[in-house]
C-alpha cells in the first residue's frame, strides 16, 4: 500500500510541478508586476508539490530510522498534514474563480455537481484524518500501559516486529475496547474505528476506504446541517439569546 500511495502521489505531484512551469499564472490568471506577489505564489506552489511524504516512507521502508520507527512516523503524519495548508491555497482561489465566472451558474445541475464533489472530497479528507488518529490514539494508549510494565519496552509495539515479542497481553486491561472504560482510557470519538475493526492490518483496502468516506460523510453532514440551522435561526435571535446558546 505504501508503494501504491507513494507511486500515485508522485504521479500527481508531476502533474502540479508541470502545471507550475508550463501554465503559472499567478494572480488568478492574470500577470502581475508585483514581484512579492509571484514569489508568495510561486513558494505556495513549491510546498504543496514537494515529495516529502515519499522522502520519509523511503526512509521507513529501507529501515534507515533504527529504533526511532515511531518517530519517524509521526514526522510523516506531520508532513502530511503541513501539506495540506499550502495545497488549499491553492485550491481556494481556483475554487473562488470557478464559481465567480459563471459557467457553473449556467445550470444548475452544472453547479450542484460541483458543490456535491467538493462535498465528498472533504468527507474523504475527513474520513482519513479520522482513520489516521484512531491509530494514533490507541498507539498513545500502548505507550502509556507498556509504560506502566518493567517487563515491556517499546520496541515490542514496532509492526516489523524488529523489538521482539514480548508478553503484550496487558495492553487489553489497560486498552480496553470491546468494553470501554473511560476511567482507564477515553478512546473519544475514535473508539468507533477500533470497535468495528477497520484500522486492522487483515482489513481489506476498499473497506477501509468507504468506511473512512462514509464516517467522513455522516459526520461533516452533520457539521453542515448544525452551521445551516444555527445560522438560519440566529437571523430570529438577539445577541443575548446567542451568547446563552453558546
């Protein structure tokens, strides 16, 4: 999998780095003289294509990070999240032209498709923040149980196995996730990915897949619905009512 994501990324990544070089056009299409204003543009673009999450999994993947495994993976879900700001930059100010030239406002099919994939493609970012923090919230939960044991390392916990095995049994007393015990351990909002099993290993990838949309598709929908109805309502409210509701 991690050869595959790597492989389409940097497939993707070609494409932007082609697109700066060939059809930059700073400025929402129009050239500017204003040599900070290209720069700033010009840097954005450069942050959000560089292949910095292919340079990390390289590393994780030859071993080359010795017993600091974990945190080279945090440094990889730090990278990928830091990428995202520079790339909705991006994608902001494309979005704003689209819907202000009126193509899509030509008909309104046009325009609801477009509103419906910007829609599922947040739910899918959603969706993979949500399935990549549920591991990191019961790899937190290890790491304070195996820290409660003389006998456990952490080095056990590593997936290529590379620290040994050693007696690991303690981690569903302290971990518990058939039977929450939030006194012991508040898994939160990701309990739910650990009880159905997605975020395991033998899990198929196009399960993992629409699960995460899914769950990314419910709950943003709920956010919106929330936003909508609150703002609808407070047209009808005074600041006083406002400030109780909140």
């Amino acid at each position: 999998m991690e050869i595959t994501a790597s492989v389409l990324r940097s497939v993707m990544d070609i494409f932007h780095m082609l697109h700066i070089i060939f059809q930059y056009r700073p400025g929402r299409g129009d050239l500017v003289d204003d040599k900070w204003a290209i720069a700033k543009s010009f840097l954005i673009d450069i942050l959000s294509v560089l292949p910095l999450p292919q340079v990390v999994i390289l590393i994780i993947t030859l071993k080359m990070a010795g017993s600091s495994y974990l945190n080279t993976k945090n440094v990889l879900k730090f990278v990928v999240i830091f990428q995202y700001v520079p790339r909705f930059m991006r994608i902001y100010p494309l979005y704003k032209e689209v819907a202000t030239s009126g193509n899509l406002t030509e008909t309104a099919w046009a325009g609801a498709a477009f509103n419906l994939f910007l829609f599922m493609l947040a739910s899918q970012v959603l969706g993979a923040d949500w399935y990549l923090f549920s591991i990191e919230r019961q790899t937190d939960c290890w790491r304070q149980a195996c820290g409660t044991q003389d006998t456990c390392r952490r080095a056990y916990l590593f997936c290529d196995g590379a620290g040994g095995a050693g007696n690991l049994s303690f981690l569903d007393n302290h971990c518990p996730i058939r039977t929450p015990n939030e006194t012991v351990f508040n898994f939160g909002i990701f309990l739910d990915a650990l009880q159905s099993g997605v975020v395991l290993s033998s899990t198929g990838f196009s399960e993992k897949f629409f699960y995460c949309f899914w769950w990314g598709l419910r709950n943003l929908r709920c956010v919106v619905f929330v936003l909508t109805s609150f703002s609808a309502l407070s047209s009808y409210l005074t600041t006083w009512d406002i400030s109780v509701a909140i």
